[in-house]
C-alpha cells in the first residue's frame, strides 16, 4: 500500500535544456527545483569545462551565460575533453550547441553512451557544415567536433527523437540563414519552448519548425516543473498495490509527455488531474491516484510511443496487472536506449513470473499474470531498475535487482520516497 503526497523532483529534461540554454544567453540565471541527478550533474561538468560559471545552492542552480558565441575551453586547454556520463541528452543536445562554437572538442561518455547511435545527430550536423569525426564514422564515441560557420537546413526528420530535433534546432541558432526542420511525429517540445522564453527566434506549425540564426539569447529564472516519467513510477505503485492513494504535486503535464496518463485512462485507472496551471510556458498540476483494480489491457501504437517512450518499462508491469493483453508497438527506439528495453522488459518479466512476448518493435503482454519474485539484471538502466522495483510491491517473493545505483541519474531519494509512502 502506497499513502501520502509529495512534491515532485524536477524534470530531466528541462533540468538539461535550462542548464544549456543559461549557459549561451547573456547574463545572470537562476533554475529552480533543479533535478540534482547524475545526468544533469554531467551537464553541468561539462559547461563548467567551458568557462561557463555554474554555482549550486540546495536545489537551485545559478549560472552566468557567456553569450551563444562566449564558451571557450577553460583554462585555455588545448584539447577539451567533455564526459557526459550515462546522458544521452547530454551528448546529443551537446553537440548541436558545439557545432556552433570555433573551438575542438571530443566527447566520451560511459559504457552505455559507447553502444549508442549518434549518425542520427552528427550526419546532419555535417551537412550544416560541422566537422565531426569519430568511431564508426562519428556514430560511435569517442566523437570530436570542429565547428563554426554553419549553413542553414531542411531536415526531415527519419525517426522521431526530441534529442537530435532539439541538437538541430540549437545548431540553427548558428546557422546562415533560416533553418527548417520537419518531424514525423510529434515529440516531446521542452527545447521550442524554453528557447522562445530566452528570445530566439523559433516558430513551430504543428510537425513543421521554422528557426531563425539570432545574434544573442538573454537571460532568464526558470522553474523546473516535477518530472512525469519519474512521478509514472510512483503512479503505477498507487494504481496496483490495494488501498493506496497518492497525491503528487508539481507534475509537468506538457502536452507530448503525458502519453501515460492517456494509457492510464485507457485502462480503467483512477487518476485525476487538479489544479492545472502554466509555469515558464509548462503545463503544471496536480497528480491524484488510487489503487485501481478493474484495469483492462490495451494497444499502444504509433503517434503516442514517443509521448511515454521512457515509461514503456513502467507501463509493462501495470499490464500485468490488467485483464487482457497489452500490446506494444511501434516502439522501436527502445532498442537503443541505455539497454535494449524490448529484450530486458520482456526477460526480467518472464523471470519474475509473468508472461510477456518480444516482438521487432515492442512487445506483448499478457494480463493478470502472478509475479513470484527472482534476481533481475538491470543493465544498470535506471527506468528498468525502478520498473522492477515496482513490482517488487505486488510480488509474492522478492523481486531483487542486481543494481540499485542508476536510479540515482534520474531519481535520487527515489527509495526513501518509496519507503515513506510504503509506511505511511
């Protein structure tokens, strides 16, 4: 049983974008409820590394932008080595705003940034004119990125990423002349948003996004809204463990993020929204969720995947708990996250004894399955980890996880939040 209300960690996502977009504009910048989790640790490493002054205060941040053509190395190094961690948003969003500066760089990350794909991001950077070489012709890292000078684009985008969109609309700050990229599917709009607030020139049409180069970006205070792909966790525990109710406050509600709410309502569960409000162009409210025991399987597909593609883990343990099959699908960019999340999704359920089937691009599973408990490998994926740590809440043996330390990149204290709502 789940009981109690809290307020929410802030997003991921935004934490990144605020710490990148106060970094290039011009003057003094304070982030609010800042996300202090691993990954967004490694943004901030990597702007320090830039001449770019970054103090930390509890949860807010405050940083000094030098102005979009203002980082250089600091202590005038030769050869900037910047390490972005297990963040792939990092990485990617990165090398977008690094394309634009007249200085060399290479980028390396950990074991699990060395297996993912970056041509997605560096090929059209290169037609845009950065120089970028690296591994496996720059799919691979270590990459290193000689810019400056860019032209303009007109992209339309293979896959639907946020990240390489987002690398794109940065690198187009640069750029020549306007720059015009085109998405297949809506994905998530924190980088348009936040980049309007600092004064760049940026138009979105539905899947079509018009920017123009700007000389300078300037300043601005931030808040960061609660992160719903950490709150979905949290969610999915109150809608299957029996008598729970949470409320959960300050969680970001942006229109290409609330996917899972979607599926939830979808599946019979009981979550209701309150309070809804806007903070720094965000969509904010209230989470209200209760234990849910008439759920019902469903299909997830197509234009919703890239609104939960990060909660995909999350929602395969509440469709154990559904009548009905679940279906997943469309969803082949869970292969290239921080594990290959189709095969670890699908083996750690069957191990811990539910019943789940893989498929090329998703995966099936089948409802009102018994968990009995077992060791899972997590392959140090903190969505994986904290999937199966909800779990644990409904099975009848222990469900052990081989690594605890990753949820740290995304959710530190997430266990002793766990362990407050658990003894309420």
């Amino acid at each position: 049983m789940l009981k109690g209300s809290f307020e929410l960690i802030g997003d991921k996502s935004i934490s990144h974008r605020a710490i990148m977009l106060s970094s290039i504009s011009k003057g003094k910048n304070k982030i609010s409820n800042f996300l202090m989790g691993e990954d967004c640790l490694s943004t901030i490493n990597c702007f320090r590394k830039m001449d770019v002054d970054i103090e930390i205060d509890n949860n807010e941040v405050y940083v000094t932008g030098k102005g979009l053509r203002g980082l250089k190395p600091a202590n005038n190094m030769e050869n900037l080595l910047l390490d972005v961690g297990n963040s792939g948003t990092t990485i990617r969003l990165m090398m977008g705003i690094l394309s634009g500066q007249n200085f060399k760089t290479t980028i390396i990350g950990d074991e699990s940034i060395g297996r993912r794909p970056m041509k997605r991001v560096t090929d059209p950077l290169r037609q845009m004119g950065a120089i970028i070489t690296g591994k496996d012709d720059a799919n691979l890292t270590p990459i290193t990125i000689e810019g400056g000078n860019l032209t303009h684009i007109d992209y339309n985008m293979p896959v639907s990423s946020a990240q390489v969109k987002s690398a794109l609309i940065l690198a187009s700050l640069y750029g020549d002349d306007t720059s015009f990229i085109h998405e297949k599917s809506k994905s998530r709009n924190h980088t348009e948003i936040m980049l309007k607030s600092f004064g760049a020139d940026i138009q979105v049409n539905n899947l079509d996004i018009k920017v123009n180069p700007v000389e300078e970006l300037f300043n601005r205070d931030i808040y960061v809204p609660g992160d719903i792909s950490s709150a979905a966790f949290i969610i999915v525990g109150a809608l299957i463990c029996e008598n729970s109710e949470v409320l959960i406050k300050n969680v970001g509600l942006n229109d290409t993020r609330v996917g899972i709410i979607e599926v939830i309502k979808k599946m019979n569960g009981n979550i209701e929204i309150i309070d809804e409000h806007e903070i720094c162009g965000e969509k904010v409210g209230d989470v209200l969720v209760s234990y849910s025991p008439n759920l019902v399987g469903t299909t997830i597909d197509k234009d919703l995947i890239p609104k939960l593609i990060d909660e995909i883990p999350i929602i395969a343990v509440l469709a154990t708990r559904a009548e009905g099959d679940t279906i997943i699908k469309d969803a082949a960019e869970l292969k290239v996250k921080e594990s290959n999340r189709i095969k670890s999704v699908v083996d750690n359920l069957n191990l811990i004894g539910a019943k789940a089937i893989e498929l090329e691009d998703g995966m099936i599973i089948k409802g009102k399955s018994k968990i009995q408990g077992g060791k899972i490998q997590t392959f140090n994926d903190h969505r994986i980890a904290m999937a199966f740590s909800i779990a644990d809440l409904i099975s009848s043996e222990k469900v052990i996880l081989d690594s605890h330390k990753c949820i740290d990149i995304s959710f530190p204290g997430y266990f002793n939040l766990l362990n407050k709502l658990s003894n309420y």
